[in-house]
C-alpha cells in the first residue's frame, strides 16, 4: 500500500507540475475563478505529494515546501508565455493551508501509532 501511495503521489507532483509549467494562453476574466480553484485545489494535491513521498518531513516543512514551489512556478511562468499571478501565489497559500488543517484534523481522529501495523 505505501509503494502504491508513493508512486501515486510521484504521478500527481509530475502531472501538476507538468500542467503547472507548460506553455499555454492568457486566461479571459470569466475563467479567472476557475483559475484560481484550480491553485487552489492543485496544491492541496501538491502538499499531500509531498507528504506521501517524503513521510518524515514535517508537515510544516512540506507546507513550507509546497508554497515556495507555487512561488518558483509563478516566476517560471512569466518566462514561459503564461500570466504570473499574485493571485495564483494567494490561492496555492490557501490551498496548502486547507489541506494542512484537513491533514491535522484527520490525524487527531486517526493517530499515526495506528498507521504502523
């Protein structure tokens, strides 16, 4: 079950990533909220990622991680013809914020001593 969690979350990091970074167009306003969802929702996937792959590291760490990634993302994508966004740095934050507080509310119901078996 941990190889496939782990190759699992290989899969979503690469394909985010890949989705993240490749070259597309400017978004017109009414898709800019399903734009910000998509952050949004894209690294709440990134942080849990980088839990599963890296189950030692603290999950502020990962947080931490995964927010200074959205950054770099945002930075690539002004050299790549996509729009960097103070907005999309906003909804990642957010993103990884939730999933963290979703991760702390699921362990406080399901201790980690549990998981060990």
């Amino acid at each position: 079950m941990r190889l496939f969690l782990r190759l699992a979350g290989a899969v979503v990091l690469i394909v985010l990533l890949f989705l993240l970074l490749s070259p597309g167009g400017t978004l017109e306003t009414e898709e800019i909220i399903w734009d910000k969802a998509a952050h949004f929702i894209a690294f709440g996937l990134i942080l849990w990622s980088l839990g599963v792959l890296f189950r030692r590291l603290p999950r502020t760490w990962a947080a931490l991680l995964a927010v200074v990634l959205g950054g770099a993302v945002e930075v690539v994508q002004g050299y790549i013809g996509r729009d960097p966004s103070w907005g999309d740095l906003l909804a990642d934050a957010l993103g990884v914020a939730v999933a963290l507080l979703i991760w702390a509310a699921w362990r406080r119901f399901r201790p980690r001593e549990a998981l060990q078996t």
